[in-house]
C-alpha cells in the first residue's frame, strides 16, 4: 500500500515541478492508467511525423519517448535499490549526454511504446509488492536525498510534464 503524497524533504527541490503533477495519493492506479493515455496521445502520430522536431535542437517524438524510457529505468531502479535499503549514492545521469548516443530517431514509435510499456509494467511490479517502511525509505540519487515514495511519483510526473510538451509544443491530441 501506498503511503501517500510524499514530503518536500523527500526529493531534491528540481523535482518539485514533477510531484506537483500528481494530485492523486495513490500513484500506483496513476502509473498503470498513463500507459494507456500514452497509447491514445500518440495512436495517432503518422509514420512521417515521428521524427518531428518543433525548434531546431530540440528532441523529435521518437527521441522524447526514447528519454522517457531511459528516465523510467533510472527512476526505476532508483527506486528498487533505496527500497533494498542501499546506502550508497545512486549516479545522477544527464539525458542530453544520454541521447547523445541513443538510437532512438531510428527506431519507431510502436517499438518505442511498447518498450516504454515493459519498463512502466516492471516498475509497477516491483512497487506494487513493497511494504510501508520500503516506500518511505530514503537514500541518496545524485548527491541528494529521495524516498522510493517520492521516485513513484517523480516517474509519473515526469510523464505527465512530456505529454503536456507532446500536447503543446507538438500539437499532439488536438
């Protein structure tokens, strides 16, 4: 069970934005249900338009999917580790390097979903099956402190943020 929204002191100030996303208390019904508005957001995306870009630098459809996925294993495994109780800090990562190197504008988008589906459906395995004291243990991701708690609902924010870009800056949904 889910103990709730989590506390301020529960994750680093920059992933304020993400949590303020989540107004529900229960985030594993949210996790599950957003694969679903994912699917319908993007069900529509024609072929050519997958590897669109509204600005020049920015990251085509393709590509933020791709960082999705790679943002939902970090979180992921974030998570999985502080509820084993690790102690050690968790590295940061940097998603410009990251996409740096990633395939991801070659691959299409029905693959990219479906990946991002296998990553969130194992996430929420693991969370689903966590007792109270896993969900609120605290550890150390990129020099500062986190709760599991507060990385479930960062994964959910963080979903949320990119379908509100997707919506707006791709005009996807309208």
């Amino acid at each position: 069970m889910t103990p709730g929204q989590p506390l301020e002191t529960e994750y680093a100030p920059y992933y304020r934005g993400y949590v303020g996303y989540v107004t529900e208390a229960e985030i594993l019904p949210v996790l599950r249900s957003q694969l679903d508005a994912l699917d319908v957001l993007l069900g529509r995306v024609a072929p050519d338009r997958e590897t669109y870009r509204y600005a020049e630098g920015k990251w085509s459809i393709r590509e933020i999917i791709g960082h999705l996925i790679d943002a939902e294993r970090v979180f992921g495994y974030r998570a999985f580790c502080l509820a084993r109780g690790e102690r050690n800090n968790l590295p940061g990562f940097d998603q410009d390097d990251y996409m740096l190197t990633a395939p991801y504008d070659r691959i299409d988008l029905e693959d990219l979903l479906s990946e991002f589906r296998l990553v969130r459906l194992s996430n929420i395995a693991m969370l689903r099956n966590l007792d109270e004291e896993a969900w609120l243990r605290i550890g150390t991701a990129n020099e500062s402190p986190v709760s599991v708690r507060a990385l479930a609902f960062i994964m959910a924010g963080h979903l949320r943020h990119h379908m509100e870009v997707l919506r707006e800056r791709y005009g996807l949904g309208a």
